[in-house]
C-alpha cells in the first residue's frame, strides 16, 4: 500500500509540469518530395463495436413534504455613517 501510495505522488510530481506548459510552433513544417509507384494499398480493419441499447422508463420517486416555518420578518436598525 504505502508502495502505491509513493508510486502515485511520484506520478503527480510528474505530470504537473507538462500540466502548466504551454507550447507554441516557431517554425512551418515541410513534407518532402515523394515519388510513388504502383498501386498504394491501404490497410483494411474488422472492427466490431459493442452493442448499446439506449431506452427510458418511467419511474415513480417518493419525495419528502418539508414545511418551512419563517420567523416574522424585524425591521432592521440601520447604522450611523462612519465618522459620526
């Protein structure tokens, strides 16, 4: 446990600096000239994605009755202005 633990804050310590940095690009980048002969084939991927069904129902919720008892409202003394 306390090998986790240690593990983690030295993670955290890790992390923070790229956290508050910024990057920004000082130079365009250029591709280079590129000659290509024959039939180019791109790969082809079989992906099957999970089933989701999305669906409502309708459910009854029991809330609770609050009675909220005000006190009378009092007028409020106001108070001198400073320096009187």
């Amino acid at each position: 446990m306390k090998n986790q633990l240690i593990t983690l804050l030295c993670l955290a310590f890790l992390v923070l600096p790229l956290a508050g940095c910024t990057v920004e690009q000082t130079d365009e980048g250029e591709l280079p000239d590129v000659e290509v002969e024959g039939e180019v084939e791109l790969p082809e991927y079989d992906v099957d994605a999970a089933d989701v069904e999305i669906g409502t129902e309708t459910r009854e919720i029991e809330v609770p009755d609050i009675d909220i008892e005000m006190p009378e409202d009092e007028p409020e003394e106001e108070e001198p202005p400073p320096g009187s």
